[in-house]
C-alpha cells in the first residue's frame, strides 16, 4: 500500500496532508505521537476545497497518547475533485507525524 503523503506540522496550525489531482483511494492514516506528552489531533476530509472546521472533520481533538499511534481506517474511501483536501492539525508543536496511505484510481 503506497504513501500518498506524510507531514509533521511543526506548529498548531492546521495543514495541508493533501490536496487531490486525480481521483485516489484512501485506505489508512496513522497518526504517530513522538513525543512524552499527550496531544490531540484533527483530521479534515473536504472533497471540494480546503474547508478545515468541524464541518469537514473526521476526528476532532482526539487525543494520541505520548508514545503511541492511532490509526483511521478509510475502508477505501474514494476522493475525485480535483483541489479537494486531507488537511490535518496537531495541538502540540512538533508533536505528531501523519501518513496516509492508498493509491491512485486508474479510472
């Protein structure tokens, strides 16, 4: 299963994780904690735009244990609008690495 992008946001201001080209299949993001401390994460899914408000969201302040990884399972979850965004937040600095995996739809 490819990466389709990775970031590690340095500050709390919410980031761009990808931005939609051509039509791609998202099946994973692990959301990794490298630091002793908790910190929450947001993760925004807009098909048609970079809209990153509880409107968008798929997790919303969760908390990523010091130390640990979450994952979100996108059970194949298809994005097709050109310019449409994954855009993710930490609530730490230089806490948290994200990576999405899935693949680009041929069709």
């Amino acid at each position: 299963m490819p990466i389709l992008a990775q970031l590690a946001p340095a500050d709390t201001t919410a980031a761009v994780l990808l931005t939609v080209k051509n039509r791609i299949i998202l099946h994973k993001l692990f959301i990794a904690n490298t630091t002793g401390v908790n910190a929450t994460c947001r993760v925004f899914m807009d098909d048609n735009g970079t809209t990153a408000t509880a409107a968008t969201a798929l997790l919303y302040d969760k908390v990523v244990v010091l130390n640990t990884t979450e994952e979100l399972d996108f059970d194949e979850a298809t994005m097709s609008t050109p310019t449409g965004t994954i855009t993710v937040r930490s609530g730490t600095n230089d806490a948290l690495t994200f990576t999405l995996f899935g693949e680009e739809a041929l069709s």
